[in-house]
C-alpha cells in the first residue's frame, strides 16, 4: 500500500491533496492514505481561529472549513496528529480521536488505529517539561499561557503508549525524538539549519516523550514535521528491528513537504479505518489516571512502595471484554457530525470573533459511553452543555462594532449555577447585535414615477456582501418623514460613524431636513443635485438631533461649525454644502434618474478594489473614529492580518501590482 507522509500542514489542504495527485500520478501510483504530522489547523470558523497559538500574521482561515463545511471532500482518507498550531478548541473536542471532517480523522491526544492491518501510532502536541507531569486542565476559553499549554504532550499519553510494547508499524509525532540526529549524518540537516548545531551538541533537540517511545515501542516507521526541514535517520534497535525515521518539511513551494512510502500490508483486510483493540484496552484499564487538574501527578511506576497496578499491558481478559463490546466489529463508524457553523468567505467577516466556550463532542460523548471511560473536555466542564449554533440569515447584516467587543468580557454568557463550575446556560445568542435593512428595491425610478415625487433622500447602496459577486448596486428610495425614514435612522444610529458595512452614498436631491439631515450624515459620503438642500431644523421643532446627527455632525465639521447649523437650523444650499465639506459633490443634473446614474458612476469609480478590501478599509476607517487611537491601531493589525497572504493579496502580488 503507498502512503502519503506531508510534515507541517499549515491549514493548506487544497494544495496538499493537489500535490499527492500529481506525485501518484508521476509514480502511477495509487495511494490509500495520507497522514499529516501535525500544525493541521482544523480551523472551522473565525471563533477557532482566536483559539489558535500563532503570531497574527499568520492567522489565516486557510482551507479546512471548506472541508468541515461538505463544500468540498478530503479525496483520500487522511490521518493527523496535533502540533503547536492547532484549533486546540476543537481537537480539545477528540480527545481520543474523532473525525473532524468526513475523510479526514485526528488521532487524539494519542491514538492508535489499524488500516488494511497495519498498526498505527501516534501522539498529538510537542514536549515541554514543565507541562510533563500536569493533567489536561486547560479549556477554551484560554489565555494566551493556557491556549500554549494545552498541546503540550503529558505523561499520562505517554504512559499509555508504552504499554503497547511492540507490533507498531508507523508512529507519528510532531515534534522529532530527541536524539533521532544521531543515527543520520547531520551535515546537510546542519548546512540547511546551522542554529540546531548547539541544540544538537548539548542533545536537546526534539522530544523526551519522543525519544522514549522511540526505543520502548521501536516502530517500523517513524513520521515527524515541526522543525520545517526533511531529515532521515534509521535507527537499529537490535537485529531483527529497526525503525526508518523521516521527518518531512511544510507543506511549502519547492518544500521537501511530501513522501510516498510503499508499506506491506495484509491483503485479505479491508481498507478501512479501524480501532484497535489493545489501545481500547489500555484506555480502559488507565481510566483512572485520567487528570483534569494543573497539577502533578505522577504515573504508577513499579518502584518500590508501589502497591498499585503499574503494567498496563492488556491482559487476555481485557482484550476479551473489548472484543464483547465492539462484537469483533472495529471498524470506527463513519459518525461525523459538524457542530458549529463552518465559515463563510465573505467581506465582513467578524473581526471581533471571540473564542467559544468548550462543546463536548457527540462522538467523543458515543465513544466513551461505549468503552465506560471519561470525556476529559466533560470532567472539565460538566454536563450537560447547552451550546445553540447561531443561525445566520443571509438577509441579515452583521454588525462589527464596539459590542461585539464586550465579548471579552464572557460574565454575561456563561452563568455557573451555584458556582460549582459543573452547569451552564448559555445565554449568548441574543447577545450578537444583528440588523435586518430592507430588501432591495429593484424598482427603478422610471418604473415609479409617483415614489420620485415624494423623494427626499435616494440612499444608494454598493454591494453588500450578498450581492457582491454581481456587482450591483442597490438603490433604496425612503418616502418622506412620516415613512420608514424614521425607522431607518434610528437604526443608522446604531451603524454610528458609518460603519455600515458596506460604502454608502447619499444622494441629496431636495430638501433633506430633519431626519433627511441626520440620515444623510450617517452615508460614507453626499452627492447634492444643485436643487439639494440640508437643513438640521430639529432646534426650530421643538427637539434637538436624536438619530446620531448630531454627533455625526460634529465629526464632519467640527465643534463649531456643527453648532452653529443646529442652533439657527438654517437650511444649508448645495454650493455652501459643498464649501462646508457636508457635500462630496454636486451632480450636473438637476434630474433625479439622471443624478442617480451620475451617482452611481460616481461610486463606482471608488470600488475598483475587491470587494473584502472594501470592507476592510471601510472597517478600519469607521473604527477609527469610533475607539481610542490604541484600540484602533490594534483593529488595523487586525484586519491587515486576516487580508495578509489572501485571495486578493496573492493575486496582486502574481500580478507584481504594486508598482504598475
Ligand atoms: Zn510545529
Ligand atoms: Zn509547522
């Protein structure tokens, strides 16, 4: 059987399962398997994005959801482990191994599964002493010291591989055995990587946990990634076994990312994914070990005083009683669910997404009701854990503003009854702030002569991400003070400081008074036909500005200027808009369908880029007059590094844009 081996994943699927196909097809080989050594980042949405250890810049959504969504399909089964950039959230899920997509299958903290016969094992995180010894007490939402904590490995999964003594075909780890250098020349790994030569000489390069499992269960193959290079080494044990050890780079142009390794397996067993009927042994004999705490604890050792069961090695009568539950059927059930929504591409993605409190998993929950263990994620959390996937209507327009951000603060989520930290309600999704404006009008104006005559304000909206693919322009009419324009400028309010998202332009053809007045200022920009006239009369009615206006205003003009045209209320001509810097223009026709054709003309000459940087710049404008000058610079790093090594940016980059 040929088996695919890619080191660093890096959320790059689409290329990965491209680059199998073209080496398959160059060797006219057929391939069964793919197995990926860690940094998978089976991302789902921006929610497990915020969960990921990993410098901003390279918090990328990648292509995983695609594959959570059904959008797309993983074309050979695929194996991973964890690494140190992970949706740790999710995989927190599968403790003990779980699909996180169809086709594509984690092996959890540690795993050990069986395909077409071969045995294989493996352990999720890289090794850091000082987490070693600790339970799996970490749980989203983390910290940044916890979101680092939870992938490092722990000596309880350690524990339990080894007693699988011997029989292993492949073991996977992400970060590499310590001391796996000294079974290879390490002249070329040291020309490519001269910083490890210190690491090298003073033998602390790679995993302890790894170097242990390494002699203890003397695989026949060993896969790692992590360390970004290909390096080779057998290692020979004694002399019937010896392991060949390959760690491979990321997934990378002109990378060493990719393998294909033929390994003899038993013919007459299917090709398919199988549990495998020791380690279901072993994970039920250490069910008691399992820890939830940040403490130490040490595992049982023999050593004298030790009373307690140390050799986990299954017993016949253990491998008898999982053979009872299972009836000799191990094939692991194709029982992927998805649990939240997956991602969506589009402009507006949600800058402020925050991280998700912790979902027990239902074929983490199936698993350990069959095998009589604990979900690890379920001792942390208790049970039951009432979490609602928010339901997105795509006529609604997501707002990103300052409320979002009080999602930092979860008090208002999450409420622990009697604080014994075992029950929660969910409280959150009334929280997220959503506005539904009215469905476009594709009336044209010609088509509705008598809706022109009571115009006083023509809004006109640019694409919105549900139209953006076409391009088109939505134009909205508002009747007059006593219809909706009431309704819709107290909603505008709510956009305060045009963070509609989307560029918005009013066209003022009459006399927008009022709340026409207030409306308008809540547009990106105004267009004045020369008949256009603004007027804040609200002091002259007997009430003041009371949809934003007000505010709006002063950020417009100043403190001056501002009160000054609200206190006489004094209607406001288009040439004197226009020196105020009210107006952004003034069309050349006077003639509303002609002042509606020049303002779209107008508007689009400002949409030249693609539609998400739109959205982007729109957002980083309108923030900025919203929050403090830190909070701002903070949301501009934001933005830039969603949009960093995008679509759009790739493609320009290809067409070297910059300078043309
Ligand atoms: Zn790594
Ligand atoms: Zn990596």
């Amino acid at each position: 059987m040929f088996v695919a081996v890619e080191g660093c994943a890096h959320g790059e699927l689409d290329q990965i399962y491209r680059s199998v196909e073209n080496l398959a097809r160059q060797r006219n080989v057929k391939v069964d398997l793919l197995i990926c050594c860690g940094d998978f980042q089976a991302v789902r949405n921006e929610n497990d994005l915020q969960c990921m250890a990993v410098p901003d810049k390279f918090r990328h959504i990648c292509t995983f959801y695609k594959y959570y969504s059904g959008e797309l399909k993983a074309p050979i089964l695929t194996i991973f482990i964890g690494g140190n950039h992970e949706a740790s959230n999710y995989l927190q899920e599968l403790a003990y191994g779980g699909w996180v997509a169809p086709n594509i299958y984690y092996l959890g903290y540690a795993g050990v599964v069986r395909f077409g016969g071969i045995r294989i094992a493996g352990i999720s995180g890289i090794f850091k002493g000082h987490d070693y010894l600790k339970g799996h007490f970490e749980r989203p939402p983390y910290t940044n010291s916890t979101m680092r904590s939870a992938y490092h490995v722990r000596s309880l999964e350690v524990f339990r591989l080894k007693q699988l003594k011997n029989d292993i075909d492949i073991f996977i780890s992400h970060d590499w055995p310590r001391g796996i250098y000294n079974y290879a020349d390490t002249s070329e790994l040291l020309h490519w990587k001269p910083f490890f030569r210190n690491e090298i000489a003073n033998n602390v390069l790679g995993s302890q946990a790894g170097e242990i499992l390494l002699h203890e269960l003397k695989p026949k193959y060993w896969f790692s990634a992590h360390l970004h290079c290909r390096f080779a080494a057998t290692v020979q044990h004694n002399e019937q076994q010896l392991t060949e050890f390959l760690a491979l780079d990321k997934c990378l142009p002109r990378r060493q990312y990719l393998e294909l390794i033929e390994i003899p397996h038993d013919s007459t067993k299917n090709l398919e994914l199988c549990y495998d009927p020791q380690w279901i042994a072993i994970l039920q004999s250490t069910n008691h070990l399992l820890s939830v705490r940040p403490c130490t604890q040490y595992m049982p050792s023999g050593g004298p005083g030790c009373t307690e069961r140390w050799d986990f090695h299954p017993t016949e009568e253990e491998i008898e009683k999982v053979n009872s539950v299972f009836g000799n059927d191990y094939k692991i059930p194709s029982n992927f669910v998805a649990t939240v929504e997956a991602f969506k591409p589009r402009p507006n993605y949600n800058r402020n997404a925050y991280q998700s409190q912790p979902q027990l998993n239902p074929q983490t929950t199936q698993f350990c009701e069959k095998l009589g263990i604990d979900d690890p994620l379920e001792k942390l959390i208790g049970k039951p854990i009432v979490l609602t996937t928010p339901v997105v209507n795509p006529d609604e327009i997501e707002l990103d503003d300052e409320e979002e951000d009080s999602f930092d603060d979860h008090s208002n989520e999450v409420v622990a009854i009697e604080s014994n930290d075992l029950f929660f309600v969910d409280t959150k999704p009334q929280k997220r702030n959503k506005m539904s404006l009215p469905q476009p009008q594709n009336k044209t104006l010609d088509e509705d002569p008598q809706c022109a005559e009571k115009e006083q304000v023509n809004l006109i909206r640019v694409p919105s991400y549900a139209t953006m693919n076409e391009k088109q322009q939505w134009v909205h009419y508002y009747n007059g003070p006593e219809t909706p324009v009431n309704v819709i400028c107290d909603q505008f309010s709510k956009y305060a400081g045009g963070k509609l998202p989307l560029v918005s332009v009013a066209l003022v053809q009459g006399k927008a008074l009022g709340g026409g007045a207030e409306l308008a200022t809540a547009c990106d920009f105004r267009l004045f036909t020369e008949k256009g006239e603004i007027g804040f009369v609200q002091g002259r009615m007997g009430v003041v500005t009371g949809w934003g206006g007000g505010t709006r205003l002063v950020q417009l003009l100043g403190q001056h200027r501002a009160l000054e045209l609200l206190l006489t209320s004094r209607q406001i001509p288009a040439s004197e808009a226009m020196a105020l810097g009210i107006a952004n223009g003034i069309t050349k026709s006077a003639e509303l369908s002609e002042a509606v054709e020049e303002t779209k003309q107008w508007l689009q000459l400002k949409l030249s880029h693609a539609p998400q940087i739109i959205h982007a710049l729109k957002q980083i404008v309108a923030t900025a007059r919203a929050v403090s000058y830190e909070e701002s610079l903070q949301n501009e790093r934001k933005v830039f590094a969603m949009l960093w090594g995008g679509d759009a940016n790739k493609k320009a980059l290809e067409q070297n844009i910059k300078h043309k």
